[in-house]
C-alpha cells in the first residue's frame, strides 16, 4: 500500500504547496466520508488532516480525492 | 499505490493525448462520483482534473473509468 | 497499480484474442457498471472498450470480471 | 495487481487441485456478484470460470472469496 | 496482491497461533460477509477458514478484519 | 497488500505514539466499520486494535481513517 514518495512528483508537489500555504481541502474517503480541513503533513501511507482541530490520518489508499476549495 | 508510470503505455498516451487537446472526459470514482471535466495533467498517483474550474485530484486507486466525451 | 503485463499469460493471451475476434465481451467494474462492447486494446493499466463507438479505458484495478458474450 | 504466482502455495495448489477434479465452487466478487460453476485455469491476473458453459474472468483483486462446495 | 509473508511479523504468527490452538474467530470482508469458523491455514494470498466443515478461502485483499473470539 | 513498513515515517511514528500513550483512536474500515480503542501493535498487514477488551486485527488494506479522540 507504500506509495513511491518521490518529492518531485506533480501531485506530491502540490499537497505540499496545500500544506505551506494551509489551503482549506475537500478529502473523500472510498467509504464516502468527506472530510474539509487542512492537510498537516504527508508520507507513503497517510494524508493528516486537521478537521476541527482534531487529527486524522486519511490512509492514501482509501483516498478517492482531494479538491483544492481555498 | 504508484502505478509503473510508462509513457509509452497506450493508456498513459491516451490521457495525453486529452491533456493537449483539452478534450472533455467524464472520470467515474470507485465511491461513484462522476467528474465531466478536462484533464490539466497526470502523475503515477493521481489525474488532476479541471472541474468548473475547480482542481480536482482524483486517485489512481480509485478511478474506475475514463470515457472520452467531446 | 499497474499489473505484471506478461503477454505470455492465459488471462492477457485471452483478452488478445477478444480483441483479434472482435468478440463481444460484458466486463463489470467494481463500482456495479457494466459494459457490453469490444475490446481495443490493452495495457497494464486499462482495458479499452468500444461501447457504442464511445472510447472507454476501464481501469484494470476497478475491473470486477469479463464475459465473453459473442 | 499481478500476484506473486508460486505454485507451491497453499492457495494456488488447491485452485489447482480443483481444476483436476473439476469441483464446482462458489466465487464472491467485491461487487457482490456470486458465481457457482467450475474453474477452468487460474494465471497471476484473474480465475477463470466456467458457469452454465459460459467463459468468465474473475480479477483476483476483486475476488472476495471461493467456497468449495462438491 | 501477495504480501510479503515473513513468519516473524506479529500479525502473521497470531494467526499461526489461531491455527495451532483451533480457536474461532469472526472474519469480515468487505463485502459485508462474516465467517464465524477456525482458520485451517494461511498463505501470501489466501486465509482458509473451515466455517460449519466447508472450506472457505477468504482472498486477503479482501479481509477487513479478524476478531479472536474463542 | 503488505506496506514498506519503515519506523521512521510519520504515519508509523504516530501510531506508534498511540501505543505508547495508550490513547483512544476511532478507527474506520472500508466496510464501514467503525472501532473506539486503543491500538495494541501495529506490522505491516494490521492494526490490532483492542476494543472493549476484544483483540481485533483491522487489515492494514481495509482501513479508511484512524482518528485520535482521547
């Protein structure tokens, strides 16, 4: 479920730029859950999110998508 | 969750063939989200789309389908 | 995502022939979608289908089965 | 979505022993879909089945389950 | 859709030891399918339950979880 | 299914914080399942998870979100 987390790639670039700029995202989960926040930090298996202030880890396998929404 | 990202594989041509010629592509989701859009690029994880002029990531693992629409 | 796409396999010798015979095939994605049309071509990422002339890549890791109808 | 296919596994050999003794078998998919026929060879991709003589490819990655039912 | 299956890891000796002490467990898939029984054996691909004396094999990729409940 | 299961990654650092810790998670599968407890160990196929005193192994594939709550 390891993603290749190679930094240059276009999409990992741009959840990092998500996260410099803490850009509001809409994250929807395979199991139909969406979540809005900000995108904390990334790796291979996980997208963290802050919702609320409350800390999720989104496993990048039941990612369906992110929208960029501000 | 990477895919082996050849671009010489036809379907990798194909999705760049759409992104040059702003075709219009309706992009089903395993979670059943249907996204009629253009394609603006794609990487090993994810086909970023144009919505509305929305940015979308749709996940590799997630997509089901691609139909070219116009 | 992508697969071992080893065109000495029964399963990519199987589509090949779909493809040669122009035979039509039912193919259902994980999301409850099925196509009936001809396959195109293959690679290690999708099954291209004609479904009423309209181009269809289905994603092979949403791809549930295919039957072969005609 | 390629499978490590050894031949030695446990799994793989009673798929095998199945084909031989030509036993019917019940097979789940993830989209609900239940097949009750025969298996007629198995590669890394997918298993193939035979219900009522018809020829179908079940994808590994979407098979949920084979119940050995005579 | 193999694991890696090194026999040292945590989650593959506790179901070593599921075997060995014939304790039952409820197995769910994403499907929705729960099986009470015991497991028989595991491989890379498969956990095989004998659930009411019928042999099921339930594909990993599609195990949600197993809980120990005897 | 198995993941590079290396200590050194975030995802893997903060649920091993959990553990450690003892805190609460909400842990959510793909079935839709959701599990309040602690978190026990984690490999590289699972999350054992001990929820009201019941040890469960949630597969490592099958899990959407891992919440920390308490």
């Amino acid at each position: 479920m390891a993603i290749e987390f190679d930094t240059g790639l276009p999409s990992i670039r741009q959840i990092q730029t998500l996260i410099r700029d803490q850009q509001t995202v809409e994250l929807k989960l395979l199991t139909g859950d969406v979540f809005n926040g900000s995108v904390v930090w990334q790796d291979a298996h996980a997208i963290c999110l802050s919702v609320d202030g409350q800390t999720t880890l989104a496993m990048r396998s039941a990612v369906a998508y992110i929208k960029i929404t501000g």
